[in-house]
C-alpha cells in the first residue's frame, strides 16, 4: 500500500482511501471493464460532476481498459482499487485538463443529448486550446483555468475480459458501421410495439455511434455525407419518439438542424410543424404545414387533419380562458383592457 502510494505521488496523483474494499487487486488487463460511480470536485470541496445524481438519475461510468479513453487518469486510479473500495484521488493539473470536455460530453450524455455535441472537429488538446464555450459556465472557468481536481471513485464492478458484451462506444470503427443496422431495425421493432422509450434509446445509440465516426471526417468529404445519409433517418425516427413524449423543443432543434442542411426534408419539416403546434407556435406550424403540401401536396389530408387539430386546440383554450375571465369578472366579456393587445 505505502508503494502504491508513493508511486502515484511522483505521478500527481494523492490518495485518500475512504472505505476499503473486498478480495485481491485485479490486475486489469487489457479489456477489462470497469464500472464505478464518481464525483468531482474542486479542492475547495465544490461538485461539478456526481454520478449518483447527474441528469436527474444514477448512472455509473463503465470503461473498458486500454481503449485509450480521454481522461487517462481514471483508468491509472482505479488500476489501484478493490472492488467496493471508495477512495479520494487529488490529481495535478496535467492530469485534468481534459476533464471539461469529457464532463461535457457525459452531460451531454445524461441529458439525452449527442455526447459530441459542441465539441469541434479537432484533437482534444485544440479543443482546450481553444476560446469556444462549453455551454457551461463552470466547465468554461476550468477550461479557462486548469487547476487540480479531486475525484471520488466507488469502484462498483471489475469485469474479465470475454465475460461481457461490449458497449457500443468500446467497439472498433468497423464494429460500429456494421452494427448501425441492426440497431435502426432493433429500434424500429421496439416502436412498432409501442416501446417508444427503448425504440428512443436505441435510436439514439445508433445516432451517437455515426457521430462519432462522423467526427473522424471532413465535413462535406464523402465519407462525412455517407455517415450524414445513414444519420438522417434515424435522426428522423428519434423525433418521432420524442414527439410521442411530449419532447416538443428537441424536436423543432434537431428537425431546424436537418432543415439547414437538407432545405427539402419533407419528413423534417412535418415533424417540426407538429412540435410547434403542441407548444402553441401557430405562425411557425402554419409555415411548416404549408412547405409540407409544397414539397409534398399528396400529404394534404394528413395537413389538414393536424390543422383542424390544432384549430380546435386553439379554440378550445380560447373557450377555457373565456370562463376564467367570467368566473374572474363575475360576467361572461372580460373588459376590454384584457382583450387589446
């Protein structure tokens, strides 16, 4: 132990074991999966990041060792760890300075959202280097300002190599492309059986698998517009998805960002119309519904029926704030103060 200690304070890295944990030390070779919770901290004791709690739900991180990820010193730390051990890691600065855009990206991650979105088409040093936000005051300060962190690691699970599936972020290039169908049928499937929520997360594995294949390309290059081509329907399913849980704003920003690229995506442009009437957006839902008929006029009774629908919602909640009023004003006409304007 005191060896183990002394060698990771020559490497900046400071332990403090909390609770000890059970069995023999693993030697994690390669393959290796390893599953931990984790907080982050600043040395003055402020969170930026806790597994336990990020985007509403628990979620412990999962890392297979040796596939080189990001932040290198969380596969040296827990190397060091028996499973069910939790322990304190104060690690230098030039272990963390990676750490804004990997909490960006789990974020981003916990959020439902692309774990690549924000970051640019560069190696992850640039990105550092770079004066872009993170969409996050506090990630934006640190990236700003690189300085020590303190990570609290509960190692949960120490897997073999072979004894388990792999993830899809773990597997090769190649692995990935090849798997992308399958999931896009998985996914439709599980929608047919209305099992919108698992049909969603499986989109959504399939759109984060080609993003960051995506990333590897030039914008615009034929691979890019290859990996954009197989990105677009299932993009296109995902809304579906969201639409059917009442996830109305994601809808109109993923669909107006297949709109920019793709201007006569009939499918985009129904979808966003739909979002936009549920959130009271007529002008905007009349807009879309109209492109709609022109890109497409034998979807004309499919626009009509969401046009009476929206009507009719309209009207009705015309009706609910006229008895507020009467119930207000003791008398069915508000004064006419409320009604200008």
């Amino acid at each position: 132990m005191e060896e183990e200690a002394r060698k990771l304070l020559e490497e900046g890295i400071r332990k403090k074991l909390v609770s000890p944990g059970k069995g023999e030390l693993s030697t994690f070779p390669n393959g290796t999966k390893v599953v931990f919770h984790y907080r982050t901290s600043l040395c003055d004791g402020t969170v930026l990041d806790d597994s336990r709690t990020m985007g509403g739900r628990s979620k412990p991180m999962e890392l297979i060792m040796g596939k080189k990820f990001k932040l290198a010193v969380w596969e040296r730390v827990v190397t060091t760890m028996r499973q069910g051990e939790i322990s304190d890691y104060t690690c230098d600065a030039k272990h963390t300075a990676l750490y804004p855009l990997v909490s960006q990206s789990l974020r981003n991650i916990s959020a439902g959202k692309d774990p690549l979105e924000g970051q640019r088409h560069c190696c992850g040093i640039a990105q550092i280097h770079s004066h872009h936000s993170l969409g996050h005051k506090d990630l934006d300060h640190l990236q700003a300002n690189p300085q020590p962190l303190v990570f609290t690691i509960e190692l949960l699970e120490v897997l073999p190599p072979g004894s388990f599936q792999l993830d899809v972020w773990a597997m090769t290039d190649k692995e990935k492309l090849d798997l992308v169908p399958q999931i896009h049928e998985e996914g439709n499937k599980l929608f047919k059986q209305g099992q919108i929520k698992e049909a969603t997360e499986k989109y959504y594995n399939g759109i984060a698998c080609l993003k960051n294949l995506q990333m590897k390309e030039h914008p615009g290059d034929e691979a890019w517009v290859k990996l954009d081509s197989m990105i677009t329907p299932l993009l296109l399913n995902y809304c579906q998805c969201l639409l059917l849980q009442g996830q109305y704003y994601e809808v109109i920003e993923h669909c107006s960002a297949l709109i920019f690229k793709y201007e006569n995506n009939v499918k985009a442009f129904y979808k966003r119309a739909k979002a936009h009437a549920a959130v009271w957006n007529e002008t905007e839902a009349r807009a879309d519904f109209a492109k709609v008929l022109d890109l497409d006029p034998s979807l004309g009774p499919s626009v009509a029926k969401e046009l009476r629908a929206m009507e009719e919602k309209i009207r009705s909640k015309e009706r609910e704030e006229k008895g507020r009023y009467k119930g207000l004003f003791g008398y069915s006409a508000p004064p006419a103060t409320a009604t200008t304007g």
